[in-house]
C-alpha cells in the first residue's frame, strides 16, 4: 500500500469538490475550476470534507503494484488541485545574462536573450504573469497558476531558451536557484 495514497485529503472551506460516476473529479474554489479523472481501480469517498481513496481489489484489470502506484499517484494529483484552487502556486525565474530582458503584454512574452531575434511565447489564459526589471538586478518574471502541472511545463518551456551554463552562470533560472559552477580551461593548463 502507497503511504501517501493512505493520507486522507482534507478540503478546505470555500472549496466544492465533485466526483461523477465515470471517476471524474473536479474541484472548484477561489482561485479556478480543476478536473482530474481517476483510474477505475482506485474508489473515492468523500464524506464530511474528507475525501479518502482506497485500492478496489475487485477489479482485476490491472495488477496490485500497479493498483498501489495509482494510488498514490491519484492522491498527490487530487490534493495539488485542492490546494490550487484555494491557495494557487507561484514560481519566479531570473534572466541572468548582461543584455537579457524580458516583458509582457496580457500573456503574451518577449524574451531577449543574446540571439538575434526576440523570442515571442503566448501562455495559456489559466496563468497570470508579471515581469519585473529594475536597474542593478537581474529581470525576473513570475508566474501564476491553480494547476500545478501546467505552471511546470511552462517554466520548463520557458528554461529550455537558455538553460543556464556551468562555466559563467548564465541563462534562465529559478530565483534562488544555485548552479554549481566548473573552472574553464585555464584551471588544469598548469
């Protein structure tokens, strides 16, 4: 059994929680709308603003390890949406790089980053951004979001641009992010 699939979900106040008959759940709260569907081999009950999930052993169309990594997998997927909805998440990525700039327009952002044309990206309409360049800092752009998956796909579309490199510490990171660094060739020439 998945320790973290035993873990009962708590659902906060301010938060609805459905589950349709085809194992779909979805969850509506103040920050946005989230719907998950859920494999038959895992049941939910939801009883008193807890919602529980439990391994169905009468279905045997898939095997037991793979019911016990559902299980788990259903639950982190379910309680991510529950705290999406009702506390949202943010990440914040710095351009590091002299000349790197970076603005918006609604959703749609301009990334200079050293080639010779501008990089254009529209996000989805589900996250909000800002950007922000003050003189004497690296720009920093945030993102923010109710749906935890979609957030990391875009910051990971976002850092493939310019992956930061290990030899001067440039590119695109998150803020606070520590890239450990290499010596260049001069170090071993002696």
């Amino acid at each position: 059994m998945s320790r973290i699939g035993k873990m009962p979900i708590t659902i906060p106040a301010g938060v609805t929680m459905k589950i349709s008959d085809d194992n779909v759940v979805t969850v509506k709260g103040k920050e946005g709308e989230l719907s998950q569907a859920v494999h038959p081999s895992i049941k939910l009950n939801l009883a008193d603003g807890v919602l529980n999930l439990e391994i169905d052993e009468t279905n045997d169309t898939v095997e037991t390890k793979q019911k016990q990594a559902f299980h788990g997998l259903y639950r982190a997927l379910i309680n991510n949406m529950v705290v999406g909805v009702s506390q949202g998440y943010q990440k914040q990525m710095e351009l590091v790089g002299v000349g790197y700039r970076v603005s918006n327009q609604g959703n749609l952002v301009e990334f200079s980053l050293g080639y010779t044309h501008s990089i254009f990206i529209q996000l989805p309409a589900e996250i909000k951004v800002e950007t922000k360049s003050e003189r004497n800092q690296n720009p920093q752009i945030i993102l923010k979001s109710c749906d935890k998956q979609l957030l990391g796909q875009v910051c990971a579309k976002i850092r493939s641009f310019r992956k930061p490199e290990p030899y001067k510490g440039k590119g695109i990171l998150f803020l606070g992010e520590q890239i450990r660094r290499k010596s260049g060739k001069s170090a071993g020439a002696k």
